[in-house]
C-alpha cells in the first residue's frame, strides 16, 4: 500500500451542531488526526459541488453513490442513476439485459398507511421462513435478500419503469405510502404483484410501529464503469462494509475483499477493517466507514461524534504505528449528512492531506485532486 483514502461517509453536519459544538476537532478526542495533520493540510470542500476546470461541471444530489465515484474519478454521465446494479454485483448476483434491479427495504406503515420506519425488522427466525417463502414464489420477479432491512428486487424492464424516479423511503417518513409507489405500480404489474402477495404474507408479523410491508425504489440497469487502472495507472482495493462500496470497486476492477465482521455501521469490527488494509499487496487501498453515516441518519450526534473518535482510535492509530514514512493519506468525507433532519446534505466536509512522516506541500485545489495527490508519481493507462 502506497496510498490511502479513509472515507467517512456523511461526515460533516449542520453548522448550527458545529457551531453548538464549536466543532467536531474540538468536542471529539481525535489525537492521530490532529497527529497527522501537522504533516499536511486540512482542507473543506463540497464533493457536491462543480470542480473547477474539471470534467464535473454540474453539482450533484447529495449521496454516496454520486459523490464516492466522484471521489474515485468516475465522470457523472457514466455514473448509474442507481447504486442496486452495483449491490448486486457485491452481492454475487447477475442481472441480465432484460432484467432490472430495484433496492426494496423493509418498512413499516401505520394504520392510516404512512410510512413509519424505512428500516422494519423481523426476528431471525421469522425471517427465515418469509424470505424462504418468498424465493420459493414462482414468477418473473426475483427476490435477492441482503442483511436486515436491506434488500433487492429483479423485474422485467420496460422503458417507463427504467426511467421512474420513486421518492426515497428515509425521506419519505410520515408520508403515505400508497401514493409513493403508486407509478411503480402502474409501470410495473409483476411488481405490484408482488407486493400484494407480500403484504399478505407479512400479515402475522404486525409491529408496535404497524404493518410490515416492502417498498422498492432506486432502479437501475447493468452499468459499465471505467478500471481504476486504466485511471491511475495503478492497482487499488476497497475495504468496506456495504455493498455499494464493494460494488463500486468490482464495477472498477479493485480488489474488494469480503469481511464478515464489517457490519456498515457503529459496530462494525474496526481491526478487521484495519487488518485488510494493510494486508492489501494493491498500491492504492481505500477504507470507508459507514457508521457516521448511520448515526446522523438516527439524528444522533453524539453517537456520530462517538464513532469518529473510535476511527481515531482502533484505525488511525494503529495503522500509523505500522506504516512506512511517505505514506500518503486523505481523510475526507463524501458528503454531510444532518443529525438535525437526518438526510444529506450539500455542506462541505473535511479533507486531510498528507505525507507520514515526510515534509510535503499537501495542498489540494479542490476535491477533484485527491486520487492525483494519492497517485502521485503514477501514469494512467488511457
């Protein structure tokens, strides 16, 4: 490992909590940043936002699918419109030329029908014995289970459904849910289908919260995205709990080795994150954290703050207790991410340039410029 990005995802909040609390470096214990930071610049940008004289032109919706490739170099017209293309293919699956594939989150409605939780849950057991049933249910749509509330969808294309926007379920709280899946519905009968059946299946399994139900949204078609290689001139892997992120490096050719302990969340198992990354034989690693993503989502602050200081700790730490002088890191986020609203948002996050150990000019122009920095010295193929 020549270079490393350790990406926290939705990094970064509302200036009124960083004002309240002066700011994360001063309410969080975070002694390698602060460390490492004396051997480079720290710096605050929007990923979001256009790059100047770059090929991102246009500023992007908020969210981790966009702006990880971004991040990564990836253009925003080759970028699927989706991440579950890129979920599946984490996931081992294969969608054919005449499939698409939706993610489908277990929710839960209250009794006037409004969305309650986009993150419902069954116990093990039950789980179980509905999913069993479910991929035992004939017909054209393929049910492909992932880990608790998270799941995948595989349909018939049309040209009216490829195109269907459906609203978010985490931003959609409180609202209807009938009328959010309503075009879904009418583009796609097999999926309408579907979710009666399911809603039916679900019955016995009501919650304090309400009903539990399905609700697929995000479609995406097979996507094609450049090799990390033929960018950089070098070899990379990604270390990461979630199955976009490990999507993304298979899409790009990187290595994107399976943990088991990383859990996309607070309790994820950081010396398994750590021990991958520096196992790594790839020149370029990068090592996301998904947790202070999760956290915010949960309007939870402190708990936000409470996993950084543990990234601190149990990665940073360690890592640079073993790493080599003229390693060179970014720390940064993808996008903010409100513990006041719980959604994303277009504020800027910290980057953290540097050089371990070696006096180097770490000024980054813009976002834009942190693969050149990490890749330094290295020739694209094409």
């Amino acid at each position: 490992m020549r270079s490393l990005m350790v990406l926290i995802d939705g990094w970064g909040d509302e200036p009124v909590l960083r004002q309240a609390a002066k700011s994360y470096f001063s309410t969080a214990n975070l002694p390698t940043f602060e460390q490492l930071a004396t051997w480079g610049r720290l710096h605050n940008f929007s990923v979001c936002a256009p790059a100047a004289g770059s090929k991102f032109t246009q500023e992007v919706v908020p969210g981790s699918l966009s702006c990880i490739l971004r991040l990564l170099g990836v253009a925003d017209a080759c970028q699927p419109k989706s991440r579950s293309y890129l979920e599946l293919l984490a996931a081992g699956g294969v969608l054919n030329q005449s499939q698409l594939v939706l993610r489908c989150n277990l929710v839960t409605r209250d009794k006037k029908g409004r969305l309650a939780s986009f993150n419902g849950s069954l116990a093990l057991e039950a789980q179980a014995k509905v999913w069993a049933k479910i991929r035992q249910r004939a017909g054209t749509v393929v049910f492909w289970p992932q880990t608790g509330y998270k799941n995948l969808l595989l349909v018939p294309d049309s040209p009216v459904l490829r195109n269907l926007t459906i609203r978010p379920p985490h931003e959609s709280l409180g609202c209807p849910v009938k009328p959010l899946l309503a075009d879904l519905r009418l583009a796609s009968p097999e999926t309408a289908a579907f979710l009666d059946w399911t809603d039916q299946l679900l019955q016995p399994y009501k919650q304090t919260e309400g009903e539990l139900g399905f609700y697929p949204w995000g479609v995406s078609s097979k996507v094609k995205l450049p090799s990390f290689k033929s960018l950089y001139g070098c070899t990379g892997a990604i270390v990461g709990g979630i199955g976009l992120v490990r999507g993304i490096g298979l899409a790009m050719g990187m290595q994107a080795p399976l943990i088991p302990q990383a859990t996309g969340d607070v309790d994820t198992d950081l010396n398994a994150k750590l021990k991958a990354a520096l196992v790594s034989p790839e020149d370029f690693v990068l090592v996301h954290f998904n947790g202070t993503d999760e956290a915010a989502h949960r309007r939870n602050f402190r708990e936000k703050t409470a996993f950084l200081e543990q990234i601190d700790k149990k990665f940073l730490g360690p890592l640079l207790q073993t790493a080599k002088p003229g390693l060179r890191i970014v720390i940064c986020g993808d996008h903010a991410t409100s513990s006041l609203t719980g959604r994303h948002t277009r504020g800027t996050v910290p980057f953290l340039a540097a050089v371990w150990q070696k006096q180097e000019d770490c000024l980054l122009k813009g976002w834009d410029k942190s693969l050149a920095f990490l890749t330094k010295g290295r020739k694209a193929n094409g």
